[in-house]
C-alpha cells in the first residue's frame, strides 16, 4: 500500500510524517470517499426495505424474498474482487467513476422499463451489487493517503458510508408509499448523479500507488493463512451487518405485522447504531489493538442475535438488534484496522477479497432467514446459526493472536 502523506501547507514538496490525523493525509479525497461509499450503499440495500411491497406486488415467497435481498449483496462480494484488481490497475478514482456510472446507468433502465417479475428483481440485484462492490475502491482511496498509525481512523470514516443503509430505510418506504415502489428506482438517481459530480471535482489518488502487477500476483495474498482469517473474521461482521441491514424490513413486517413504512424506521435505528460505531472500532483497535476488539464484538453479536431468536416482544428484538449491529459495526472498523498492518503492498487486492467475504457472509444470512422462515415458520434458526457463526470466529481469532503479535511490525497495536 502506498502510505503517502502529505504537509498540505507545503503541497508539492516531498512527503513528510505528521502525527496530526487530519493533517497527514488528503481531506478532500476522505470525504469524497466517505459520500461515494455512503451513496452506494443506500442503493445496494434498496431491495430491502423496497421488499414489502416488492413481494406483495409479484406475490414472493419467504424463500424467493430472502433470495432478492440477498442477490446484490452476493454480486457486490465478487464484484468486489474485480474493483480490487481495477484500483491497482487504473487506481481508485477512475474506477470509481466507472462504478458509479454502470448503477445509474442500471437503475435508470429499471425505472423506465420497470421490474415486472422475480426474475427482473435478481437482474436489478446483480446491477446494485456494483454498488456494493464500492467499498473495495473508496477504502483505498482513502487509507492510500494515511501512515499506518492513522490507518484504523482513515478506514472507519470512509467505510462509515455504511450509513446510507439508513437513508434507504428511512425514505425509500415513504418515497414508494407516495410514488409507487417502481419510481423510487428513478428517484434514486438524482443524489447518485450529484455525488459522482463531487466525486469528481474532489477525489485524488494518492502519488506513489504501486506498479501494476501480472493479473496472478494479485491472488498472492490467498497463499497466506493470514488472508484467509481476515477474510472469515470480516464475512462474519460485515455480512451480519449488511445481512440484517437488507433483511431487517421483511423480518419487521412478517413477525410483528408493521407497515412498510414503520418497519423501515425500526430498521434504520438499527443501521444507524452499526454505521456511526465503524470509525469507533477503526479509532478503537488503533488504541487497544484489533484482536482484542475483535473479541469482545463477537461475544456481543453472538449473545445479541442468538436472544433475538426468542424474542417475542419488537421492543425486546429491536434492542437486541440495536445491540448486535453496534457490535458488528465495531468489528467492521476493527478488521481494517488489521488488514493494513498485515498486508500493505497488497491493500488494493485484500480489500476487494476481504469486501468480498463480508458480501458472501451477508447473502449467507438473508438467504438463510428466508429459508429458515419458509421451511420452520420462523426466523429463530436462522439467528442462532449466525450466532453460533460468531462464536467460532472468536475461537479463531484466539488460535491465531499470538503469532500475528509476535510476527507482525507495522508499529501499530495488533
């Protein structure tokens, strides 16, 4: 990773170490990161709290619900992959760029030809998982300007675009309940077309990005047991996140009978907790090491989603909502805080393939709960596997902490 930092006082001279966070890297592109991300992510999860009236529409099953809102989260995950190779190819602003064009492109085309079938909904899914594949260009575009010591503050306040999963629950119900599910598609565009707009007045990619490799050295890192960890750990933070965030609406509607609209309220409360912690876990690992807030979120996720299995009451199962993803959103931050310690030349590519795993733990969780719900009548088994899906990333991340300490030297706290 190229950890360039910049004076900006003396903006042409040759880079110099600052230990000011807001001083050592390039403001403008953070923030340009951080609105790209955040707007991407509203449109990624659209489907969820659109799937209400999207399965009352094309009368859905359980199972084919749980598969629509999970479709994006899936294309994002591989999708991811791609934009890894893209910003060691071509670098992080223009594929964004890029990105940004395919989704309002596709969401344009959806709303003049509307969706009429399941089968439409999964096309629609595979063109918002480039949305979702956004995180692996925006967290390097930012985390190149950033020393290592400023890496876990960098990382959360460009991945705290998580957010805008709480602008798609909060309005995309409302907007659908006054213009039609079908215009909210059409909607959507006039914010992405904004955003690219500054995107591209402010974003900057960082001098000295690494040369170009042959297409096989960008899969090096999967040779490495360590890849592999950081991989699980995140499929099982990020894909509760993202899982919960897409799936949350229908759960809301089917087990406590809300309106679409209520629903997307009670799911918002949640995202919201999991989004403004991201950069609480980055800042926080960056004090007390990313192992050891690693561990305590995932004691916390499991605790909270496997009570959400027997929660009877929507006060009791929103709390405990609340509390899982402001535990899954500190995990978020903590994992990259890592992933920069371990694997700095490869930041582009570890991003993309980390982002993906987190994609694949989140198709994993909303398709389950579908499915969980259509074969049992219920959610509940669903909840506890995912649970017990923590657990084992805490037993995990136990066998590997002493080696990673003793064999790491970033300077940072691992």
């Amino acid at each position: 990773m190229a950890t360039a930092y910049w004076d900006r006082e003396r903006e042409g001279d040759a880079p110099v170490p600052a230990t000011s966070f807001w001083k050592a890297g390039h403001a403008p592109t953070l923030i340009a990161a951080f609105l790209y991300f955040d707007l991407a992510f509203m449109v990624w999860v659209l489907l969820g709290p659109l799937a209400p009236m999207i399965s009352k529409t094309l009368m859905l099953t359980p199972a084919e619900k749980g598969l629509m809102v999970a479709t994006p989260t899936l294309a994002g995950a591989f999708l991811r992959v791609v934009n890894g190779l893209l910003v060691d190819r071509i670098g992080p602003k223009l594929s964004g760029a890029i990105s940004q064009l395919i989704v309002i492109a596709g969401l344009f085309t959806a709303w003049a030809l509307g969706v009429n079938s399941f089968g439409g909904t999964l096309a629609l899914g595979v063109i918002l998982g480039f949305a979702g594949a956004s995180f692996a260009i925006a967290l390097p575009l930012a985390s190149r300007w950033y020393p290592p010591e400023h890496q876990g503050k960098a990382m959360g306040l460009a991945g705290m675009g998580n957010s805008g999963t709480v602008l798609a629950s909060l309005f995309a119900p409302v907007l659908a309940n006054i213009f039609g599910w079908n215009a909210v598609l059409g909607l959507a565009c006039i914010p992405l077309a904004i955003i690219f707009v500054a995107y591209m007045l402010m974003a900057k990619d960082a001098p000295g990005a690494p040369a170009p490799k042959r297409m096989i050295d960008y899969f090096e890192p999967l040779k490495q047991a360590d890849a592999w960890w950081l991989m699980a750990f995140y499929a099982v933070t990020f894909g509760g996140f993202v899982g919960l965030a897409a799936s949350l609406p229908i759960y809301f509607t089917d087990q406590f009978g809300l309106t679409p609209i209520v629903a997307g309220y009670c799911t918002a409360a949640c995202v919201f907790a999991g989004s403004l912690v991201r950069p609480m876990g980055g800042a926080l690992a960056d004090r007390i090491g990313g192992v050891k807030a690693l561990s305590m979120v995932y004691v916390v996720a499991a605790l909270a989603l496997a009570g959400v299995g027997f929660a009877t009451t929507l006060g009791g199962a929103l709390g405990l909502f609340v509390l899982a993803m402001l535990a899954l959103g500190t995990g978020n931050g903590s994992v990259f805080q890592l992933v920069p310690q371990r694997f700095q030349a490869e930041i582009g590519v570890m991003t993309g393939l980390v982002g993906m795993a987190g994609g694949v733990g989140g198709f994993y969780l909303a398709s389950s709960l579908g499915l969980a719900k259509q074969m049992t009548g219920s959610f509940a088994p669903g909840f506890l596997i995912f649970a017990g899906l923590a657990l084992i990333a805490l037993m995990g991340l136990t066998l590997v902490k002493a080696k990673w300490r003793a064999g790491w030297s970033s300077g940072a706290r691992i």
